[in-house]
C-alpha cells in the first residue's frame, strides 16, 4: 500500500499548529504584556520613614504623610509601561584544562529597571518621586543620608485575565536614582505629560 505523503505532512503540520496554541486553549492562556500591576513601597529599613529613630529630614516627614494619604496607590495606578528586571551571570574562562576553556560563574548581576507614568494636572506622581529622592540628602546642608532611610521596594506582577497574579519580583532595597526631563511648549497638544523615573536597587527576588 502506498503511503500518502502529503497527508502525514498535513497531520503534522496540524499536530504542530495544536501545540502552538494550546497554551491560548487552557485555562492559563498567554501571558498578556498589558495586564501586570505595580506596588511601590517608599522607605521601610530600620530608621525608615516615621519609624523608631526615623531621619529628621523635613522631606522624610512629607512623603509620610503622602504615604498615609495614599499617594502610592495613584502613583502606582498610572504607570503604563515597567519591564520585569533581567538578571546575568558574570563568568571568566577556566584555562587549565586541555581543548576548549569552559566557563565558570563568578558572580551575578542585576539590570536597571525604568518605569513610565502618566502624570494628573498637579504633577503628583513626579511629586511623590521628587520627594522620595530628597531623603537622600539634606537639601539644606547637602549632607548625604543614611542608606536604610531613602530604601524602599517596588513589586511589579503580571496578572492572568481574571486579574489574579501569576508572577511577581520584588526590587529589594530600591529607590528612584533618575527622573526625566519633561518637555513643554506652546504649540497645541493633546499629548497627555508623563515622567520616566530610573530605580536602583540591590537585587531582586521572585515573589511567586
């Protein structure tokens, strides 16, 4: 009996094209870019802000009050894009083997991460960052901070299209290193004002 050649062909290529979209067939689905959630936890070490022994920084004592105010939750609201943090291995050659060197790992290295935020009319949220920033250093003496008192954390999950969370990394001991420029001008716009904000943070953690 002869064999259909064309037939077996066509059988893969479909047993093929079921297993490329069964993950949008179950019950996870795909993992969407634009469902994710951001929460940001300004300075909380041990002299964080209005804890025992906490700076006596005036802006230390405004972005506590911004806190209980519930400025985090807004901010947090209008970030529309944030990219999960990479991480890399450091590694140098091992010469003393024979043939090909292999690589051995030396150490570990995490990337930056950048947020981008639609801003309200009053600039809050460029606000909140500003004032996060200011606790790094006294702005009347210029003095720099301590470590544990400008330190916060930033969790950023992805969400499954229930808005149940999936994944999450936490950026451990964190804080906004950079805060872009915001450009203005006279000509007409309905180009909504938004600020990019760069953290800096220790290493992270997967939450999940």
């Amino acid at each position: 009996m002869a064999l259909n050649f064309g037939s077996l062909i066509e059988a893969g290529s479909s047993a093929l094209l079921n297993e490329l979209l069964a993950p949008m067939r179950d019950s996870d689905g795909i993992a969407l870019a634009s469902r994710y959630e951001v929460r940001f936890t300004p300075p909380s070490g041990s002299r964080g802000v209005g804890g025992p022994g906490a700076s006596q920084n005036l802006f230390s004592k405004i972005l506590f009050e911004d806190i209980g105010g519930g400025i985090t939750r807004d901010v947090a609201y209008q970030c529309h894009t944030i990219a999960l943090p990479s991480r890399g291995l450091t590694t140098v050659p091992d010469e003393t083997i024979y043939g090909p060197a292999r690589n051995l790992v030396q150490g570990y290295v995490f990337g930056d991460v950048s947020a981008n935020f639609y801003l309200h009319s009053d600039l809050r949220e460029k606000k909140f960052f500003e004032t996060w920033q200011r606790i790094a250093f006294n702005p009347q003496t210029f003095a720099m901070g301590y470590y544990d008192d400008y330190v916060g954390s930033v969790q950023i999950y992805t969400l499954d299209q229930q808005n149940n969370r999936r994944y999450g990394v936490e950026l451990v001991e964190a804080f906004p290193e950079t805060i872009s420029e915001q450009a203005l001008s006279g000509e007409p716009s309905s180009t909504a004002l938004q600020v990019a904000v760069g953290f800096k943070y220790r290493y992270w953690k997967n939450l999940t």
